[in-house]
C-alpha cells in the first residue's frame, strides 16, 4: 500500500473545580484544584483522542465514550486513549507526530512540560522526539484567563502504508 498521511485536530476545555486532582497528560499535577469532567477531566488527552480519531476518519470522543453512559463515569483518560489508540493501530495507522497547547493561567505548567511530554510518549508509544509540548497562559482573557477553565488544543499527523 502506498503511504497515507493524514491530519487530525482535537480541541478540549474544562471547568476548574475544588477538591479533584489534577491530571494533565496522564499525569498528576500539584494544584489545589481539578477539572470537571465525567472522566477524570484530562483534557490534553481528551484533545489528543479526538486529533487521532478525526485523523482516521472515526466519529469523536463524545460518540465513542458518551458522558450520560455510567459505564464511563470516573474512569481514566488513559483508558480511552489506550481504546482509541488500538481502534485506530487496527487500521493500520501509526502516529507520526503529536504537536500540542496547553492554555492555563495557573498552575504554571513549564516546569512540567518535560514530564507530560514523557507520559504522552508511553501513553502512545511514541518517540518523545515526536512529541510538542507547549504550556501558555491565556494572557488573562476570558474563562481560561480568569483561571476558570484550563484548555488543549492538539495536532498529529497519522501514517498507514509504507513509501
Ligand atoms: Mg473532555
């Protein structure tokens, strides 16, 4: 078969909540504070699954994993991805590259930029070298600004075939 590339896009936001830990990537980290959400609120992997899923042509996370089916409530970002990420290796799709932007005004995410970017390599078995991560505040404008709400956007490249 001859190479296939194609690109996917995925975009999440959630509410800042009191008393949930905070999971970025995969990861915990330390904030007095969550995110909302009927998973655990990981919204980076949440934008990461929808890139992958629209990249293959599949219907989004909100199809595959409803938030009203109970089955789902509580359960770790990481298992989607890992449901999504095999639905889409069946295909015959690899991940090529993974570019993504994290928008949140507090905790300042630089510090853990190095660590997130790890997780998502295992996550995903990927090279880290094959994965962007960029954090940014929202220079204070609307809910992620206001510390509200924290936001992802996601970007990656699928490859089936070979050249
Ligand atoms: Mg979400």
């Amino acid at each position: 078969m001859a190479a296939d590339w194609r690109i996917g896009i995925g975009y999440d936001i959630h509410a800042v909540v009191p008393d949930r830990v905070l999971m970025l990537g995969g990861i915990e980290v330390p904030a007095d504070f969550g995110l909302s959400g009927h998973t655990d609120g990981d919204i980076v992997l949440h934008a990461v699954i929808d890139a992958m899923l629209g990249a293959a042509g599949l219907p989004d996370i909100g199809e595959h994993f409803p938030d009203d089916d109970p089955a789902h409530k509580g359960r770790r970002s990481s298992e989607l991805l890992e449901e999504a990420l095999r639905e889409v290796n069946d295909l015959g799709w690899r991940i090529s590259n993974l570019d993504l932007t994290i928008r949140a005004e507090k905790p300042k995410l630089a510090e853990y930029k190095n660590r997130l970017r790890q997780s998502l390599a295992g996550l995903l078995s990927l090279d880290p070298e094959r994965i962007g991560v960029k954090a940014k505040t929202n220079e204070g404008f609307d809910a992620v600004g206001e510390g509200r709400a924290i936001a992802c956007e996601a970007a990656l490249i699928l490859k089936r075939g070979v050249e």
